[in-house]
C-alpha cells in the first residue's frame, strides 16, 4: 500500500508486530466522557481468565468515569478480585511537586496490587524523556471476537473527562490560568476491534517483558521506591491468544516511537521511529487537505516536512487546530512552550502564507479549550490517531503509540476520487464540532477548498463579533484565527536553548541526527 510503510521501511527487525492488519473495525470516541462510559462498560464484561493491560502516561486513581462512578482504580481492582489478568505499566514521573504526577501514579498501582492486580512504575526512558503512550487492551481468551483495545491522546486521569459543551471536568488538573478552574479538554481515543487488537497487545508485551530494570537514573529513585514497597520486577504474563477474527475493512498500523538509548530496548535496539516515518510518507502523499488537531506543533524538523508538501503542490492546504494558550504560564514555562509554536507555523507559512489555515477553540461562553488531540486527516484517504504530538519529542524522544488508519471503503461522496469512508468522516465530524453543526450537516464540508472556506469565514465571523465588544448574538462556531503572541529579544535569547534542549529534545541515535532522516 503506497500510505503505509513497508516492513523495510519500519526499520525495526527487533519487533515482530505485524507491516499491518487487515480487516478491523474502529470506532472514534471523540471527548473523555464518551470513551471513559465504554470503557466502564467493557472492563464491567470481563470475567475470569480475560486480560487487561494498560499502559498510560498518568493514572489518577479517584478519577471518575461516570458522575456517580466507578473510579478509575476501583474498576480496575473489581476486574482484578473477578479473576481478570490486570497488567499495567505508568511512567514513573517526576515528582508533583514540579507538576508532574508520581504519587498519583503510585497510588493507582498500589490499589490494583492490593486487589491482586499488577502495575509497575516504568523509568525505563531517555533521560527527561517518558511513557506516553495511551493504551488499554482487553482480550476475551474464550470469546476473541468480543476483544478490544483502546488507543489515542487520552489518559486515565483528571482533566479528560469532558464532553461536546466542553466545560471542563469537575475535577481538574491545574493549568495555565487562561483556562479557568475546570479546563474544557478536546480529545479523541479509538476503540478498535479485530486483528489490530493483536498487535497491540504485542506492543504492551514487549515493554512489560523487557529484561533492562525499572529503576533507572539513580540510586534516589531506587532507594524511594523500595521505601515505598514499589514492585520492582514483572511477573509472567499468561500466553498470548491468537489474533481476533477479522470483521470490518479497515487496514490499520500500528505505529511507535521508542529512543535510542542506554540500556538498549530489548524489542527495539537501534529505537523505533515508525510514527515520524509514517508522517513523512503520508504527507508527501498529500494533493488536497491536510487536516490536523494536536497539543503542540511544534519542531522545525516536523514543520519543515509540511513546508516541503505546501512548495510541491501548489493546490496543498493545511489546517490546523491547536490550543490557544500552553497549559503553562509560569515566567520560566511560558516561553519556551511559545516559541516551538512560533518556530513550526513560521516554517509552514514561509512555504505557502496562503496556505496554512491554523485556528484555536473557545467554548460558548467564552473559555478557551484546551486540544489534547492528536490526529491528523491526510487527502480524507490515510488518518491516524495516536498519544503522538507533532513535535520532535513525540517523533523521537518518548514512548508512543498510534494507529494509522487506510479504508477499503471508497467514499462515493463528491469529490470522490481516493477518498476513504472513514477518513472523511473523522474530519467531518470533527469539523462539524467546531463549526456548531448537527451530524449530517456537512456538505459544504466535503470539498477541501469549500472545507477551507467555511472554517475560515466563520472563524473571521466569531473574531469580529469578539473585537466588537462580544455584543448581539454569538455567531455559531467554536474556532477562531489562531495568533501567536511574538516573544520579546530577551526572552528568545534563553527560551531558544531551553525550548531545544529540555522541552523538545532529540532521542535519534547520532547516525540519523547527522543524515536528517527519522
């Protein structure tokens, strides 16, 4: 297939996880609240015998899935008193204190123990690097026609509960003040079914039965977690079941990024950049659209991929949705989360300034949301969502985990021409969100010069109502012009190494760094 990679191109021969699946079905759940309700309902299904294994980036075990419950832990423990195989590997973290999350993520794992479950904290990253990936897999040993895995940007913890009207969840992480006491949170997991669900559990196997030890980056570290009683090695893991049926027509593959580093990874030596691999293919696919929602955009390594699609093709648009504000707004914090931003956008715009379309989202009483997603539309052909940022981290540096996603299906809607059914409607109804729109409301959505169009005079419309006093009626939408704040001499001079060096780093062995190739 011309959108996927090869299993050359993957370029990792230490991992068995198939080029791709054939016949899948998936279904995106778009907010927090859509995903947490099914997966209450699935793990609630799971008897004796069954498996669930997590991996997250943040666990906080009193985080509702529903207004009365259960929480996060306590369904996840009850699985575990049934008899349910549970499994979970959190990063470590860093410490709260620098607004990070190791308690919660201790905590989560010491009430699953105690149920008879198994969670370990996972150190085993780059240094300042983590364990981002977003993934629950749910397999029916008897039954593998009912298995399902969770995958994309939303972690099992504060914050990500949130719905359409995007007020935010009742209990939140604290952010930059810009979004108020309860955030509004824009996200998308997928809930996917048959063979895909092999390859994900294979995924969570590799890094739950890599020999390299957990406490890695020091003695201190090492040290807390024997005082804490942190369980320091994996136990055995019940052998995989066969792959789940085929049952639908999507061809899916799943992507990763692991780093290179020391002690190498048993399941990825030389690290596995096959998201930053995947990006690169796909957008040099790219004739019409390229339609992305994601938390960051920023690197100029990944910008300038955009950039070189936009010079090209002449008839390449790019539209991004991003969040208005960082999460941060310390003195120190600030400025480096802006100037990646500032960086990336200039790449893209110096390429084609009439070209590249980037908006932010307000909900309707005026708070900014907050976009945790990260999914991107290429030519509504390839898609993929994933716990991947478009930023060099994501690429490079931290463990993810993303599902790229190619239908049999030909969507007879015109402009047909390559178009895939499940592509344009995840754009679609994606964009039908940020425009106000009911579900079917869409027609002058489907062409992507008329896409275009729409998001931009109704994003103008809500700008001029805004710099006008916000008086009269609101007009629909949600999605407004995004305008970077340009930062002062003085704070380019430090923010510049910091952003390059701390914030965004480089995890590629230095044979790839040199050549410029992920």
């Amino acid at each position: 297939m011309d959108w996927f990679l090869s299993e050359q191109e993957r370029g990792n021969p230490d991992s068995s996880i198939p080029t791709w699946c054939a016949g899948n079905t998936v279904e995106p759940l778009i907010h927090g609240i859509t995903y947490f309700d099914r997966l209450a309902t699935e793990v609630d299904s799971l008897r004796a015998g069954d498996h669930l294994f997590f991996t997250d980036w943040r666990g906080d075990p009193d985080e509702l899935l529903r207004p009365d419950g259960p929480r996060v832990a306590a369904l996840f423990a009850a699985a575990a008193r049934r008899g349910v195989v549970v499994k979970g590997l959190l990063w470590r973290s860093h410490l709260d204190k620098l607004a990070y999350s190791e308690q919660e993520n201790r905590n989560l794992g010491d009430e699953v123990r105690a149920a008879g479950g198994e969670v370990l904290l996972d150190q085993r990253v780059r240094r300042g690097g983590s364990h981002h990936q977003k993934l629950v897999v749910l397999r029916h040993p008897g039954d593998p026609a009912r298995d399902v895995a969770f995958a994309g940007g939303i972690d099992l913890c504060h914050s990500r509960r949130d719905d359409e009207s995007h007020r935010g969840d009742p209990q939140p992480v604290r952010m930059s003040r810009a979004y108020g006491p309860n955030p509004p949170w824009h996200d998308v997991q997928l809930a996917l079914r048959g063979p895909v669900v092999g390859a994900l559990d294979l995924t969570f196997r590799e890094r739950w039965t890599d020999p390299a030890p957990l406490d890695q980056h020091g003695p201190i570290a090492t040290l807390v977690d024997r005082r804490k009683h942190a369980d320091p090695h994996a136990g055995p893991l019940p052998p995989q079941p066969p792959d789940p049926p085929p049952c639908g027509p999507l061809n899916i593959q799943v992507l990763r990024t692991y780093p290179a580093m020391r002690p190498r990874y048993s399941f990825a030596r030389d690290g596995e950049r096959t998201i930053a691999r995947a990006y690169t293919k796909a957008i040099r696919n790219a004739r019409h659209l390229i339609y992305l929602e994601d938390q960051y955009l920023w690197s100029t390594e990944v910008a300038e991929l955009f950039a070189e699609a936009l010079r090209a093709t002449p008839t390449l648009h790019l539209i991004a949705v991003v969040p208005r504000h960082p999460d941060v707004d310390g003195r120190l914090s600030l400025p480096p989360n802006e100037i990646g931003r500032e960086q990336a956008l200039q790449v893209c715009r110096t390429a084609a300034s009439d070209r590249v379309h980037v908006f932010d989202l307000e909900n309707h009483a005026g708070t900014p949301v907050y976009v945790h997603a990260k999914v991107c539309v290429i030519d509504d052909t390839w898609c993929s969502v994933g716990s991947d940022n478009f930023n060099r981290r994501s690429w490079t540096h931290d463990s993810e985990v993303s599902c790229a996603i190619l239908d049999e299906t030909l969507d007879d809607r015109p402009p047909s021409g390559q178009a895939r059914r499940f592509a344009r409607d995840l754009r679609l109804s994606l964009m039908r969100e940020h425009l106000d729109r009911d579900d079917g409301d869409d027609a002058d959505l489907l062409d992507p010069i008329s896409a275009v169009r729409v998001i931009t005079e109704s994003a103008d419309r809500l700008r001029a109502w805004s710099e006008s006093g916000r008086t009269g009626p609101r007009p629909p939408g949600r999605a407004f012009p995004y305008t970077a704040r340009p930062l002062p001499w003085h704070q380019r001079i430090w923010s510049l190494p910091a952003y390059r060096w701390l914030y965004d780093p480089d995890g590629r062995p230095w044979t790839a760094r040199r050549a410029k190739t992920f």
